[in-house]
C-alpha cells in the first residue's frame, strides 16, 4: 500500500471539511476521487500533500505515519501535484518552469527527465523558451503535467486536469494520464467528468459534503446506480 488515509477529519478554521473518510491507493495503481463541488475532492489532496493537516486520523506513506510532516518531506517521499488551473509561473519559460518541479533534486542530471517529458508532450520542447503565461490552456496543463513528472513522482495527485479544456484537449489529456499510469507511476486524480476518469480508472471514491458515500472498482462505478444517485444526486 503506497498512500492511506485512515479515518481523516480536516477543518478550515472551525468549518469541517472532510468527515472521518478512509481511502487507500496501491503502488502503480490510478484511483479515481469523483464528487461534486464543495464535496471536499480538492481537500483530500491538500491533506494528503500537507497543505491542510488532518485534525484528526492518519495519513500514511508507505505505512509509516506523516501527519507532523511538511510538504517538502512528502514530496521527498515521492509525491508530486497536478494543482487545480495548472499554476504555472507565468514570466519564466517552460523549461524554467519544469526545472521547479526538481528543485527538491539538486544537483541531479536532468536530461534524462526533460526527454521524458519531450516524448510525452512534444509541444513543450517547441516552446521550451516560450513564457509560460503566454501559452494556450492545453499547452499549460501539459506544463504542470510535466514539472509534476520531473521529480520522479511514485504517486501524482492529479486535481481537476480537465478544467477548462476543449473535449479534443480534454480525450488527449486522458491518453496521456493512462500513458504515465501505465508507466508505473501510480495516480489519485480528482475529476468532475466520472465518466472519462473511471473509463482508466483501477478504482473509484465518491465524496459528498465530506464523506465517501461510495467506492469499488472502475467497472462497477461506472455502471452503479447508486453511483447516479450520489453523483448527480437522482
């Protein structure tokens, strides 16, 4: 077991967000978090990364608890984020930009890791000395998508990565998550559209208003009514 969250409980300020949830995410495994908005999906990886601390439960990497751990630990651990609307730095270029995403890896060869990203987007070697904030939507994601990869994640948290795309950009994104999953890279993606993530989903939780109210294998979310029901709320 990579990740796991053991009855976790998260407040901001004195407003709880996340109600005592348990979910778990296998090494080399994709997981989907479906659920609507405010159902506390963004949270989740926020608790896990450290951002927020869980108020009460556990967070474990690799078994071990990292509840008192900081961000910079955990992503020495092998986590890396796909942040919701990319959050990219929108006056340094794309290879500057992709740097960032090794910084907790000074004084390593990069070249290996920038060839990496070249194969899987092509488009960013085109635009390697392009500033980031001049580039399209979809050129972004791939960005953000890239800088997560350069620190040779075990688990990528991956946060709403088709918001704001076009449907060809959004089935392109998907080809490309599967294909880094595929690779070993093991995955908890947050997403709104269920249908696209469970189809390259191994598993799939459901959250509303803070709690998992369902969860199982990708093929039988997929054709769950009860999925329907908590989902879409009919």
């Amino acid at each position: 077991m990579l990740l796991s969250l053991e009855n976790v409980t998260t407040y901001y300020g004195q407003m709880r967000i996340l109600e005592g949830i348990s979910l778990q995410v296998d090494a080399g495994e994709l997981v989907s978090l479906l659920g609507g908005n405010a159902s506390g999906k963004s949270t989740t990886l926020k608790t896990v990364l450290g951002i927020v601390r869980a108020r009460s439960g556990r967070v474990l990497l690799d078994g071990e608890e990292v509840n008192g751990c900081d961000v910079p630990t955990r992503i020495s651990r092998g986590l890396a984020i796909v942040p919701e609307n990319r959050r990219l730095f929108g006056q340094m270029t794309v290879r500057e930009n992709l740097e960032l995403g090794a910084v907790l890896r000074r004084g390593a060869n990069l070249d290996e890791d920038f060839e990496r990203v070249h194969t899987l987007f092509p488009r960013l070697h085109e635009r390697r000395d392009q500033l980031a904030g001049t580039l399209s939507g979809g050129e972004q994601q791939m960005v953000a998508m890239g800088r997560a990869l350069m620190s040779r994640p075990r688990l990528l948290l991956m946060d709403e990565p088709s918001m704001g795309l076009s449907p060809a950009l959004v089935q392109q994104n998907f080809r490309i998550i599967k294909e880094v999953h595929q690779s070993g890279v093991a995955i908890l993606m947050v997403e709104q559209n269920a249908a696209m993530a469970l189809s390259i989903a191994d598993r799939g939780y459901v959250l509303s208003t803070g709690e998992i109210v369902l969860s199982g294998a990708a093929k039988d979310l997929l054709a769950s009514e009860d999925l329907k029901r908590a989902y879409l709320g009919s």
